[in-house]
C-alpha cells in the first residue's frame, strides 16, 4: 500500500494537566493503542512528537521532530508529511480515543482511489470537517511552509487551500472517531463510554 501512518502527538496537553497520549484507555495507553489501530491498515506509522518525547520510545516507532516549534498540529503535519516515504499519509491526533481500524481502511481506501488532482481526504461528521482524521498526499508538505513562516498557525485556513474528498461515517462507532479529549472530564467521559468501570 503507497500509505504510512502518522500520529500527532506534539501538543503540551496543557488543558488535561498531563500528556494525553500517555493516558490509559483499553488496557494501554492511549497512543499505543492508536498506533495499533493504525497498524492494520499502514505498514509503518511515525509519531510526529513536537520536540520529541522519551515516553513514546516503549512504541518502537520513528519520531519526527517540529521544524517550527510551538506552531501546533499544523507544524506536526509538516513535519510528519515532509518524512513520509509514500505519496498517501494516513493522519490522526492522538487524542482521539474511539479511532478504529473499520474507519481509518475507509479514509485509505477513498484516498488511493482518489483523482491525482485531490490533496486530501478528510472526516466529515457532526457538521464539520476533521483535518487532524484523514489522509493527505505527501506533496502537500510543502503548501504548509509559507503559513507556517507567516505565523498562521490555523488548519482549516491551511485545510481551505486544498483540494479535499469528505468521507462521512455512517455507522454510530465510527462517528464516535471524531470525539477528541482535551480536559479531563472528556478523557473520564471517554472511559465511561468505552465501558470501562477502572482506568
């Protein structure tokens, strides 16, 4: 498959009060269980760590670090994209729990499908589009140097200049892949609805 993975876990998980992909969910944590998911549909998967992070090291995966620190996912994008060796990469934030395998094949299957002029193929659920859910083509890595330079660190701005296929999910556990945790009563929401009695 011309497609590897990328995780986005460069962020400070300022609001949850420790490092988010590092929190139990399922029996592990949560990034591993992330890259897991990742790994039945992609034969590699690289963690795009900000300036990099010695606890994802028990992953096993390659670290790719910001080129433009402090400039949020849009820089782990760039990072992550710019090391890619296939022409697809398969993205998601490592703060979304509820990714499944089902979810992540459908996003790769409709991006390797895709017309050669399409740049991305992106979640479409709740109304909205999920830029951090998706795959995008390699070549537009380098789209992201001059917002990045500019200091115009917002995705969708970024998102906006694509030429982008929306996938929408149409089963209810594949909606829940956009439920994202960025304090903690959503990760202890995310507990409570995986079922889990103990974190």
């Amino acid at each position: 498959m011309d497609m590897e993975g990328l995780i986005l876990a460069g962020g400070l998980s300022t609001r949850m009060g420790e490092d988010k992909a590092m929190l139990p969910f399922s029996g592990s944590p949560l990034i591993a269980r992330l890259a897991d998911e990742l790994r039945k549909t992609v034969q590699k998967v690289t963690v795009a760590a900000g300036e990099g992070r010695e606890a994802y090291r028990f992953l096993g995966l390659p670290q790719v670090l910001d080129a433009y620190p402090g400039a949020g996912p849009l820089a782990g994008l760039h990072a992550g994209l710019s090391a890619c060796g296939t022409s697809w990469c398969l993205v998601s934030a490592c703060d979304m729990p509820f990714v499944q395998a089902s979810w992540l094949k459908k996003l790769a299957d409709k991006a390797l499908e895709a017309p050669p002029e399409v740049d991305a193929v992106l979640t479409l659920a709740g109304g909205r589009v999920h830029p951090l859910l998706g795959a995008y083509r390699k070549r537009v890595a380098s789209s992201l140097r001059e917002p990045l330079e500019a200091g115009k660190y917002k995705v969708m701005a970024w998102v906006d200049t694509l030429e982008v296929i929306h996938l929408q999910p149409e089963e209810q556990e594949e909606s829940l892949a956009i439920y994202n945790m960025n304090h903690p009563r959503e990760y202890h929401e995310a507990v409570r609805i995986w079922g889990q009695e103990e974190i």
